[in-house]
C-alpha cells in the first residue's frame, strides 16, 4: 500500500512544495518508508536544474570514511560537467549526499548525464528546466525541512508516500522516477505490474536505463519513450492501460501537464477534485481536504479512465 497525489494550478503559480507536503503528510500512514517530490518551478531560458544524489542515508552510518567518498565523488562530477562545457551557475546541499546544481550546457546533455552516471555511487535524480525531483527515507515534513520545499513556488507537482514491498528501503527505490534522459517527465505509481520484466528488457534494447528494480520506473521510462518519439501524453496513458498489465494507478507530470490513469479492474484508488483554476488528486480525500478545508465535491475516476490537464 503507497500513497500518491498531485496537483496543478491551471494559468498561475502557488506554493505547490508547502501543499504537497500537506497531502503527502495525509497520506503517511499509506507508506512510512520514503517520501518522494515531483516539483515543477518556472525554467530559466538555458538553463539546467539538476538534482542528484552521491550516496544512499543509510552509508552516512559507515564512519568518517565515507564522507571522504562523498567529496571524492562530488570532484569527479564537477570535472565532467567542465569536461563536457557545462558551466555550473548555483551549487546548493540539501543533504551531504544530495545536492542541486543549476548549470548551462549546449551540447549532448544525454551524453554527459551518462558519463556522470558511471561514477560509482552517484544518481541523477533529474535534470530538467522545471523539473526537480527529491526524494528521501522519512515522512513529508521530515523530507520537506530537510530539502527547503517549504518555499517552492511552482505550477504543478506530485507526489508518493512508499511502503517498501518488494524491493529495498532506499532512495534508489522511492518514488517518484525521473525518465532519464528526457528531462521533465515524472511518474507516481500505486500498483503492481505484473508484466515488468519483459516490458523492461524491451526498453532496455531501445538503450533505456533503469536505476532500480521498482516495476514503478518503467512507467516513466514507457511514458519518456513516446513522448519522445512524438506520442501525445494522453494517448500514451491510453496505449498504457492497453500494453501494461497488472493492477496501477499512476500520475505522469511534465513541463507543462499533468495526467492520470486507472488499469481496467481500477482496484487502486484515487480521488480527484477539480475547479476553474485548480485540480488535486490523491489515493484519500484526506490528502485533497488537507489543503482545501472547505465543503468539497470529489469523485473516483472509471476502469481504464485517462486524464490530462494543463497548467
């Protein structure tokens, strides 16, 4: 059992870090695991917002040593970025392991987000114009003091509260999936996909990576995939519902839009609730009510319903 929300504002901006954090927080008895964060701010023309780890929590345990590690991996990054002419504008550590770069580049960012990725040890957690993706163990206020999200301004987000299941308590497997190397594109999952493997294996051919055995990642990476071979978001959530199986509910969110769906037995819940200027959805009414504490009216979507808004 997991939690997931979201939420957009259509034609302004809001404080969607302190209200996804109320929803999430609503939602922590659904999983006590980690707390994951798909937040989307205004892009600055060229410029680059990446967020990645160089380390998982639980190694700040393992002695002096590993913040020795730590650095050694951080240098390692920067000599990449300067090999491949990224300029690095901002550099900011939420965590000793986690940081956010925002930094200019004019050449084959995939490339170069691939070469940071054989560095042992290190993640890209996203690298995007909007996009910023964090993720940690705890609940959402524990994640959200930690990484400043109090303060985050943006158009849209959203959001997932993990109970680890079949795979580990780690930040590798908290959601939400960033679909490298496409930027802007996250997913949240509630569910099992039961045909993971051969649908991953088929990715993987197409040169996709995947950073953990959480079924929940092929969903961005199916998602980045037809978007970028010129697929429309909401018929990629319909050709889902038709090539996926298993039982899921999933949000997808990119630089600009927002969308859902539901499998065809719809046995994972999610509840929506939509005005002129706002729509918030969650696996519990209680997330929705937490940051609309008026009388509200919400209903459940169908088997197999696809939705998609703009921001």
């Amino acid at each position: 059992m997991c939690g997931i929300a979201g939420l957009i504002h259509r034609g302004k901006s809001s404080g969607v870090g302190s209200e996804m954090t109320a929803m999430l927080q609503a939602l922590r008895h659904r999983g006590p695991d980690s707390t994951g964060y798909a937040v989307y701010g205004e892009a600055s023309p060229g410029d680059f917002i990446m967020r990645f780890k160089v380390a998982e929590q639980e190694d700040m345990g393992r002695g002096h040593g590993i913040h020795g590690l730590i650095e050694e991996r951080i240098e390692r990054v920067d000599g990449i970025l300067e090999e491949h002419g990224a300029l690095v504008k901002d550099r900011a550590r939420a965590t000793q392991y986690a940081l956010r770069y925002i930094l200019s580049h004019d050449g084959d960012t995939e490339d170069m987000a691939r070469h940071i990725e054989e560095t042992d040890g290190v993640e890209i957690l996203s690298l995007g114009k909007g996009l910023e993706l964090i993720k940690d163990l705890g609940d959402a206020e524990t994640v959200a003091d930690a990484y400043g999200l109090g303060g985050f301004v943006g158009t849209h987000a959203i959001g997932h509260t993990r109970m680890a299941t079949e795979s580990d308590v780690d930040i590798r497997s908290a959601h939400p999936y960033w679909a490298f190397p496409y930027n802007d594109i996250s997913v949240v999952h509630n569910g099992q996909i039961t045909n993971y493997w051969l649908m991953r294996r088929e990715m993987e051919r197409k040169g996709h990576r995947f950073m953990s055995n959480c079924d929940s990642e092929l969903l961005a990476v199916y998602t980045a995939h037809n978007l970028a071979n010129g697929v429309e978001l909401k018929d990629s959530l319909r050709r889902s519902v038709e090539e996926i199986d298993g039982v899921f509910t999933y949000l997808v969110a990119t630089e600009n839009q927002l969308g859902m769906a539901k499998d065809t037995m719809a046995a994972k819940p999610l509840v929506l609730y939509e005005s002129d200027d706002l729509i918030a959805m969650a696996s519990e009414e209680v997330s929705i009510r937490s940051i609309l504490p008026q009388e509200i009216d919400t209903w459940d979507p169908y088997d197999e319903e696809v939705r998609v808004w703009q921001a």
